[in-house]
C-alpha cells in the first residue's frame, strides 16, 4: 500500500506547516477528505484557530469551528503525519532580496521530525532552484536522511487569491512537480483530493517554482504599464479609465487597471526572479523597470493629492485627510506592504492629519507593522480631501453626499478616487475637486 492509499484510508496524515491566507484554506479542504495536522509556530493564532476564529477571514469562522483540523504549534506533532505541505511566506528585504528565513526556519523544523518514508512539498514562491538547492539540504541535515532514499520532495506553486472566493484553492488548476515520477504521480493523487478543476504535472520542480514566479510577474508588468499611462494621461489631461474602456472593446486588449501594488506576492516575487538572475549575470530590465513605477505609485499619488490641494487654496501644513481602505487589496484583511501606507507618509511629510478607515484591515497588524491606529467613519469630519484606495465591498454604498458631509467645505474638496469608484463628472458636477489614476 502506498502513501496516497494509507492517506485515503486514514492510516496517515497529512501536515500543513504555515497557517496564514494559504497554509489555511489548503489545510481545511483536505481535512474534509483526510486527516490533517495543521501546524503553525505562532500559538496565538493556534489558540484563535481552537476557538473557532479565522483571523486570516479566508475560509470563515463557521467552517474553522467545524472542521477535523488537529491545530498544533508543537514541532515534534509534525512526526505523525507522512505527507508534509509548507505554506510560509517569502518576503523581500529592505534591500529587495529574497528573504527566505521563514521557509529556511520551517525546513529546519520540519527536517527534525522528519520521518522515513514522508513526502515534503514545497508551496511558498521562490526563485528556481530553492526547493532542491536550500530546502533539501536542510531537510537532510535535520533529520538525518537522504533526500531521494529516505525521502522525496516535490513543489506545487499556491495559487489562491487572498480575499477572492470565486477562484479558490478547488477550482484552479493545481501545477504540481517532484523530483521523480514516482513521487510526481503521489502528488498529483493527493492534490485530486481537493483539486477539482484537476491538476497539471510540470516538467520539472525548477519549471514548476518558474512558472509561479512569473505569473505574478507577469501581472506586474502589466500594471506597470497601467500605472505609466495613468502619468502620461493625468498630463494631458485626459480620463485613464474612459481610454481603458475605450480600448477594452477589442477583443485581445489585456484588461488591467492602474493601481497601488502592494500585498506579499505581486509586489514581491519580481524581485526573487531578479535576484537570480543577477547572481547568473543578467541584470534584468523589464521586471525591474515595472517594479521601479509601481514602487514609486504611493508617492506620486501623495505629490498629486498635496498639488489639487495646494490648487483649491488649501492650506497644506495641519491639512486633514482622510484615507478610506489600507490593505494591499479589496476584502481582505492582509496589510503586509501595503503600498497604501506609502502614500500616507508622504502625506505626513507634509504635516498633513491622516485618518484611515478600513472596516476589514487587521488592526494588530497595522499597529504593529506601521503604528497607524483606524478610525471610525463617523470620526471623519472637517477634510479637507479624502481619498479612496482600496474598493473594500463596505464602501461601494458610500454615496458623494456622504463625502460632502465629511468635508470642511464640500466645494473645492479634494476627492482622490484610486480606483474609480465613484463617476468622474457627477463629482465635478457636485463641487469636488477630483483626482484619479
């Protein structure tokens, strides 16, 4: 009988090490299927995921409450289980290199209770060649097996969108790698567990880690480009989103808008392909230039907002602006590097009073990560501009008399509408002065 089989059959278990927006959902649907341990090293998450609370809001209260999950912060429970999927985040430096302590420190873990026979597969997003050149080598001085005899290791790239709960983890095609065919057919059974929409078996784990690291990548680029247009058009004066759909009437044009890129995956991975590539001797130039626009959008847009109001006689220095939404994306609670936050400090460079209201941010999280405490929308009175970053589904109801009511004067209020969700002329027409990507 072979792993997959002593899985279905509740023989072994199944382990997911890293329980945050992806290690979460991917733990839950396969404990609807198999016996799952679910392991993370923070045990105040541990403690919230006991009690029945979600505070990634990814899956929900009610199905953390219901399911079969044994949640555990205790490294050596990781024995129990054969079949082992790491979920940890790869994020960037100060300097923008890859910073692969979390996956380095779970390879570490995991390699000490490691046992023979198990299956390690690899999710986080890294540059080609992590899984087999750092990973393995951990694993094996850990536990004191060898990679390929004692044990084997196969990739499978995390696909899930924070926030989205149309394309979940179950109907995205699932890429899935191993280091032989073996283990590569092992794999591909298991994620069929849960993978409805099928699974497609890469060539190899390096094309598997590629393949992930430029679909985000890619979207990058293409935002970029997005953003490029936003500058050019503001110039001349014309409306961003009237061109884009405008052009979105032909049937291959790409549909993208400009924005704040921000979040662990879009604003981050970019720079692990780059990495390697530098250390092979090529010094990118699209990823980077892309990467270059779209790290500087949060002080553009700052610059732009502090010139309309310095234009409707405002006085810049002791100004109150109101931010509403400062996660990296809509509905989602996730604030790690938000791009949003960009814009606020550069605000503050001008002596400028930021209020934030965000009704689905992690409020831990951005008190700790950027000292920056929420209010309440009701707090939001006498601004002399406001700004809309993020279309958290809270604010699609928030009507212009509304925003007039925040205001110190509605005319010649300065209204920054980031993602279009308000109709450009009916905000002239009501006396704002308005101002979008």
């Amino acid at each position: 009988m072979d792993i997959y089989e002593k899985i279905v059959c509740g023989e072994e278990k199944i382990s997911v090490v890293g329980l945050g927006y992806v290690g979460m959902p991917v733990a839950v649907a396969f404990a609807k299927k198999v016996n799952v341990i679910g392991f993370d090293i923070s045990q105040e998450k541990i403690e919230l995921y006991k009690s029945g609370i979600d505070p990634t809001k990814e899956v929900g209260n009610d199905v953390i409450k219901n399911t079969s999950i044994n949640f555990t912060s205790k490294e050596e429970d990781l024995k129990n289980a054969k079949f082992h999927i790491v979920a940890v985040p790869t994020p960037v430096r100060e300097d923008r290199t890859p910073d692969l302590t979390p996956l380095k420190s779970a390879s570490t873990k995991l390699g000490k209770n490691l046992t023979k026979g198990s299956v390690v597969v690899f999710e986080s997003t890294v540059y080609p060649g992590v899984t087999e050149d750092i990973c393995v080598p951990i694993l094996e001085k850990e536990s004191g097996l060898k990679c390929g005899l004692d044990f084997k290791v196969g990739y499978s790239p995390e696909r899930i969108n924070p926030g989205d709960k149309v394309h979940t983890l179950e109907n995205i095609i699932k890429v899935v790698a191993g280091q032989d065919e073996e283990v590569l057919d092992v794999i591909a059974k298991v994620y069929e567990l849960v993978v409805g929409a099928g699974v497609f078996k890469a060539a190899s784990i390096k094309v598997a880690e590629a393949a992930k690291v430029i679909e985000n990548s890619q979207r990058d680029i293409n935002i970029a480009f997005m953003n490029e247009l936003s500058i050019i058009f503001n110039k001349l004066e014309i409306d961003t989103k009237a061109v884009l759909e405008a052009a979105s009437t032909k049937w291959n044009f790409l549909n993208f808008s400009p924005g704040l890129v921000g979040g662990h995956c879009i604003g981050v991975d970019p720079y692990y392909l780059t990495y390697k590539a530098e250390q092979m001797g090529y010094h990118s130039q699209i990823i980077l230039s892309g990467r270059k626009i779209n790290d500087n959008m949060g002080k553009y847009v700052a610059e732009n907002i502090v010139k309309k109001m310095i234009k409707a006689n405002k006085q810049i220095n002791g100004a109150k602006v109101a931010v509403f939404g400062i996660t990296f994306k809509e509905n989602c609670p996730d604030v790690r590097n938000t791009k949003v936050v960009d814009v606020i400090k550069e605000l503050q460079e001008y002596g400028i009073e930021v209020k934030v209201v965000d009704p689905v941010a992690d409020e831990e999280d951005l008190n700790a990560m950027y000292d920056i405490k929420l209010s309440q929308s009701e707090e939001v009175k006498d601004m002399d501009a406001v700004i809309f970053a993020v279309t958290h589904e809270e604010f699609k109801s928030i009507s212009l008399e509304d925003v007039k009511y925040m205001c110190k004067e509605p005319v010649e209020l300065v209204l920054a509408d980031l993602k279009g969700i308000f109709d450009r002329e009916q905000a002239k027409t009501s006396g704002f002065n308005y101002w979008g990507l």
